[in-house]
C-alpha cells in the first residue's frame, strides 16, 4: 500500500489517539488531493481484525478506493454510496456488522434524504468507530450547516484549508486565470439602471459616458482564445470543464471547441452527465487518452466534482451561481499531492456581476492566509515569505478594474430620499422593525438603507434626515441587531424549554437558532485555536443576555442530560436508567450507558462526576436495584388486583412475569429464601391456586378449570370453537381482568372461581 505523506501521518496518528481516548467520532477536514483515502487504507491495514463499512458519493471513488487495497483488506471491507441508504434494508444493515464506518465527502451525510438511511445505522452500530473526511465540511446551501459539528461534535484530527495546503508546500500552487466571457448584459444592466435613477440628466449624461468607456475596454482586452493561448503548455493537456446543466453544455460544446482551436490547439471533448448513457465510458476514454499534441478536455454537469484527480493538469469553470462548497469542489480536481506541473485553473463566467459578488474564492483565500500568517510573524518579529509570486499565479487584473468600475457607477445612481423614506416607513410598519431584506422585492429599498449608513459614515448625512430615521428606529448596525435579536430569541427558548436549541429539530425556527448557536460557538473555537479574538462586541452581548452562556457543545449536551435525568429520578424515584429508557422523547438510557462506559473506562470529567454524584446516581451493577424495584412492583402490581400470566406479562411497561420465572426462580434455585410476603406476593400475582369458572349461556352448565391454560385448551378440545388452545387464552385473561364483557364466541363466560364453588363443582361432579 502506498505510503502517508507527512502530513497525512500527523492525522493519522491523532485519529488513533482521539479513538483511543474513547471520542467515537472522528473528522478530517483536508483539501482535494491531499490524500484523505490514505488515512482509511492505513486504518484498514493496520486494524486486521476488524470489519469496515465506506461510504462514498459514487461508485467511481469506491473503486477508486478499493484499487489501494490488497485481496486481504478488501475481504473487510463493504463500500456502498450515500443515495442508496434510505432504501437499504434492515437485514442489510444487521449483516454489516462494522467496527469501523467511513464517511467519506462526509458533508454529504447531512443530506435530508440521505441523512435518514445514516443515521438508522450510526444508531444500529452505537459502538463503531465513525471517520468522516471532506475538503467542504459547511453545507452552505443548507443554512451553513457544519458536518463536522453536527456529527462529529467538533472532534478535528485535523483542520486543514486549500490555502493553508498550497502555503505548507503540501499541494503546488495553481495558475489562477479569471475572466468573463460575456459582459453586453452587464452595460446594457447599468445603462437602464443609470436612465431610471433620479440623478440630474448632466449626472446622467456623464455616467453613461464612463459606462461606454469601460465597456470599450473591456472589447479590446484578452479574449478566451488569447488566454488559453498564453497560458496552456504543452497542447497535451488534460482539463475537466465544469457547466451549470446539458443545455449549457450543448450550447457552449462548439464555443469551446473554438476557443481552443482558435487559440492554435487540437482537441478532443468527452462528455460526462446523466443524460449521457456512455458516460462512464467516456470518461474511462478521457483518463487513458494520452495522445501527444491534443487537449482531452471532458465536459461535466454534476460529476467529477468529488474523489476523481490525480491525473488532470486543470479545470474550466464555466458555471456562474454555485456554492463555495461546489466551487472549491470544482478546483479541487486540479490538485494532487507530489504533482511536479502547475496546476491550471481557468475561472471563466458568463458575467461581471457574479465575480464582483463572491468573496469565498480561491485568490481571495490564499490572501487572507498569506496576511495572517504575516501577522502572526510580526508579532514573533520575523518576517513572512512566500514561496511565489502570488501576483504571477493568480490573474485578475485584465476586467477587474472594469467591473469595479461598473459597481462604482452603479454606487453613484440615487433615487429621491422622500419617496424611499416612505417606503421605508411603510416596511417599518408592516414588520415591526427596519431590518430590511436584501430581496428581489426589497432590493431597492436596501440598497437606499445601504447607502444612508454610508452617508453617516462619511459625514454628509442630513442632520434632519437623521433624526428621521432614528425616530423610525432605523437599524445603523445591521449585524449587531441580528446578532442581538438572535441571542435574546435563544435566551426565552431556554427559559421557555430548559435547554439550547438544537439544530437536528423538526421544529424550523428551533433549527434555525440551533445553528446560529453551533456557527457562532465554531468562530469562537477557531478564534482560539488561531489565537485570535471572538469580537468583544459580540461578548458583551451575549454576557448582558445570557451570561452563563454555555461555549463547548459537549458540555451543553451533557446539561441537557442533566435536566432531562433530574426530572426521570424525581418521577421514578430511581438512581439509575435502563438501557433502552426514552423519557419524553429523549433516549435517556443510551446516554446514561455512554456515561457508564467513560465512568468505568475512567475518562470521565472530574465535573460531570461531581454533578451525577449529587443527584445520587450510580453506575454500578444495576442487576441488584433492578431486583429490589421489581419487589416494590409487584408489591404495587398486587394492590392494584393485577393478575399476571403468559398472556399479561406486564405491569407499567415491565415484564414481571417473565421476571419471576426466571430471575425469582434461580435465586431461589441457588438457595436464596423467600419471605412469606414475597411468597404470597407471587401467589397472588400469579393466581396459582385460583380456578377458572366458565359458564356456557347456551346450556347454562357451569365448569371449573384447576387454571387459564386448562379452561383455554377446554375450549379447543372439549367444545371445538378455536384453531388451538392459545387462540382462547388472551380472551380469557382479559374477562379475567374485566377487559371484557361480552360473551365468548357468544356463548361463554369467564370468572374466577370462588372456594365454596370449586367445592360445589367437584361434589356435583363427584371428582376427589
């Protein structure tokens, strides 16, 4: 098996140290290509006696995966993909028997379909050590929820970004070409936006003017053609063009086909959808075509975006509305650890506007990472150095003057402050507040709230305008009244319910606090972790509202616990919890045995030992004190006039009777003695020497049986009215217990017998 890389050894040594300490789930955040399917090979290699469940986004990555596995690991491991897990059997489930269950592109595992089939089997197999490993860990499109803290808890074996791979020297630093490919729509937008605004016709006038400048400049800058020409090598090159769907696959094929001819390159295109019967041939076709002098470019809608790299020298994106989940998906197939070329990637979109919109992209990422590493220098008194010239590798400068340009015309257009004024008041009026939102509906009037925060900002706000605004509880801080409004909504929630809020709720506006919570406890996590500060703003918030906010998810969990047992112990007067108790729709039980395991493994925190001891919790042996309840109950079972048998085993959801055949009976077999109460306890529970009257309404004979069993197979043998003996028996004991009243099969009525009767009876029918 292929070796770790350094890095990669570092994980993995911390994955085995976080499970040897007993933490159950794992996660691993690394980027594309930097060898994430190694650590799950080494664990399968070096655990021999264990059995491994993977899961995957395709098929392609499962044999991907399973190609770095010798015949013997391979006999371990079953590998499946996250779509078929809602409809996998149980029976399938059971037969997997995992020790071990990866999650890989494990920010998938949060799917609302997908989810559902994981969690019946991270539920099944409580014991099994999880691994999830993505480069995406946040589901930006799903309320930014992270993976790693919903499922994992925020146990990190590693936490590892894109930028701080390439800075680290573990991945090579890409070429990063950005441009657009049409902008006419862009001018066209402004030139409309200018003619409708309520500037003077000189401003007007002037603005149009620098539109028609700009977009001249942009017609005489570098076409695609010129860029490819540029910047491709050999002409031998490998590229996976990513498109928003097959219609913009079919309308772009023969563009880029132009693009690179015109540019003086032969090529040849693949094509990879769903739409595409062949598509797995075409794609295996594009990995072995190693022709010398022709680009292999193979065009995608919705695939290759996870697993697949290594042998790809670049990626075209030419889809412009994606996540940054997606986009950093996109890149990632250019990326692979020990690559000698420069990776390219070529971020071509179809306008100006989205470019200026997206702040979570690559060039911006490594900036920020190369500025906070140079912070952290200063502090130390060194000084930082990059390994390359980041203004070489990362290309914007051609447009992006020209789509600044664009915003900052677009920043100059102004309406009549009147009118906006009104329809602010008239939003005031109809929501209770002035949190205007950034809606297709609302977007003029936010962007007027926009800039009169600005004008404050820069001092030429109108003093009357002002108070204006202020008499209207106009929002200057827009994040710090969201942040506020969201603390105090999460204050009455844990009034109103005793805990926090949690994310996985069916309740939405439950889940959607809960995940403000998780994403403000991980900036503050990570604050630390990169010793930085959470802003102080924040904190006075958050200390005047809630002050004894609970930062570590771990311990609020373990709080919610608490509330949940002091209330069960209160109502059962117990101090234990058996395994499989629900109490108010929390699984109580399952919680009380992970804590009994870490209390006897003795990893348990000093203060959650502290806290179960003065409720009087025990973790020993509970056989004992399950034994001495169950003689209170069926103390009380008796006083309620409770008769038990084969047919009516319980008494408040506990089996007694199955209890006192067997726990009684091999205490008493191994010489325990039973008190006289406990003796007459069972005699009366179990009506031993009680008989069975019946009556026969049709010949108004009366019958006893020495029991239920005897009287029930009367039934079958003697009058012939059931299929067997035990088809009798549940319609007995409930007349027995007057759960019914109607005659049996219309005919027959069950009592039990009183002394004077059994001696009627048997003088009647002359029995001894």
């Amino acid at each position: 098996m292929e070796s770790l890389h350094e890095h990669n050894q570092k994980t993995y040594e911390n994955i085995c140290r976080m499970y040897d300490e007993g933490i159950q789930r794992v996660a691993v955040v690394q980027p594309t290509g930097s060898g994430k399917s190694l650590l799950m090979a080494k664990l399968i290699e070096d655990n021999p006696d264990s059995r491994f469940f993977v899961l995957s986004t395709s098929h392609k990555i499962n044999d991907q995966f399973k190609s770095k596995l010798d015949e013997k690991m391979l006999k371990r491991v079953e590998c499946n993909i996250y779509c078929n897990m809602p409809n996998m059997k149980q029976e399938a489930m059971e037969l997997l028997q995992p020790d071990y269950i990866f999650l890989d592109e494990m920010h998938r595992a949060l799917a609302k379909e997908w989810s559902k089939g994981i969690n019946v089997l991270l539920n099944m197999y409580p014991d099994a050590k999880v691994l999830g490993l993505s480069a995406t860990p946040i589901r930006y499109l799903d309320k930014c929820r992270n993976v790693a803290e919903e499922l994992f808890g925020g146990n990190l074996a590693c936490d590892m970004s894109l930028s701080q791979a390439i800075l680290d020297g573990i991945l090579p630093m890409a070429r990063y070409v950005c441009g657009v490919y049409s902008y006419e729509k862009d001018a066209e937008s402004v030139n409309k936006k200018i003619e409708k605004s309520c500037n003077n016709d000189e401003e007007k006038k002037e603005l149009l003017r620098q539109v028609k400048i700009l977009k001249k400049n942009l017609d005489k800058g570098h076409g695609v053609s010129d860029i490819f020409m540029k910047y491709i090598i050999t002409g031998s090159e490998k590229f996976v063009v990513f498109l928003k769907d097959t219609t913009h696959l079919r309308v772009m094929k023969p563009v880029i086909e132009k693009w690179f001819t015109d540019a003086g390159f032969n090529v040849r295109l693949y094509e990879v959808h769903s739409k595409n019967a062949d598509k797995n041939k075409e794609f295996q076709a594009f990995t072995k075509d190693k022709e010398i002098g022709v680009i292999k470019a193979c065009l995608s809608v919705d695939m290759l975006t996870e697993g697949i790299h290594g042998d790809i020298d670049g990626v075209i994106m030419l889809r412009d509305t994606i996540s940054p989940n997606y986009y950093f998906q996109m890149i990632g197939r250019a990326f692979a650890c020990g690559k000698k070329t420069i990776p390219l990637i070529f971020d071509l979109v179809a306008n100006s506007q989205f470019i200026s919109d997206v702040a979570d992209n690559f060039p911006n990422e490594i900036r920020r990472e190369i500025e906070k590493r140079k912070e952290e220098c200063e502090k130390e008194g060194k000084e930082y150095e990059v390994g390359f010239d980041v203004d070489e590798f990362i290309v914007m400068d051609e447009f992006m003057d020209v789509v600044s340009g664009f915003r900052a015309i677009e920043e100059r257009l102004c309406d009549d402050w009147d009118v906006m004024f009104k329809e602010y008041c008239k939003f005031y009026k109809e929501n209770g507040h002035g949190d205007v939102p950034k809606t297709e509906e609302y977007r003029k009037l936010s962007n007027w709230c926009k800039h009169q925060r600005k004008d404050l900002d820069n001092e030429i706000l109108k003093e009357n305008h002002k108070k204006l605004l202020n008499d209207n509880e106009f929002i200057w801080d827009v994040p710090k009244y969201r942040f506020e409004k969201q603390i105090i909504e999460t204050k009455d929630f844990i009034l109103k319910n005793g805990r926090y809020p949690k994310t996985g709720s069916d309740n939405k506006y439950e889940s959607n606090l809960g995940y403000f919570i998780s994403a403000e406890r991980t900036k503050n996590r990570q604050a630390e972790r990169e010793e930085n500060v959470y802003p102080e703003w924040k904190l006075q918030i958050i200390d005047n509202i809630i002050p004894d906010f609970c930062w570590n998810p771990i311990e609020e969990s373990f709080n919610t616990f608490l509330h949940i047992l002091v209330e069960y112990l209160k109502e059962t007067g117990k101090n234990y919890v058996e395994k499989n108790v629900i109490f108010k729709g929390y699984k109580l039980g399952k919680q009380f045995r992970i804590l009994k395991d870490s209390f006897n493994k003795g990893n348990m925190p000093d203060y959650k030992k502290e806290a179960l001891m003065k409720l009087g919790v025990t973790f020993k042996d509970i056989t004992d004190m399950r034994y001495r309840d169950n003689w209170k109950l069926l103390e009380k079972c008796v006083d309620d006039g409770i008769v038990l048998n084969s047919c009516n085993r319980k008494y408040e959801n506990v089996d007694l009777y199955s209890w006192i055949k067997g726990t009684v009976k091999k205490h008493i077999e191994e010489g325990e003695k039973l008190s006289e109460r406990q003796i007459k306890l069972i005699d009366k529970v179990l009506q031993w020497r009680r008989k069975i009257k019946v009556i026969d309404l049709k010949s108004s004979q009366v019958y006893v049986y020495p029991s239920t069993n005897k009287a029930s197979e009367a039934m079958y043998s003697d009058f012939l009215i059931t299929k067997n003996a035990k088809s009798a028996c549940v319609t007995i004991n409930n007349h027995l217990l007057g759960k019914t009243m109607s005659p049996y099969k219309g005919r027959f009525m069950f009592y039990y017998a009183t002394d004077e009767e059994v001696k009627k009876y048997l003088e009647n029918n002359k029995v001894n």
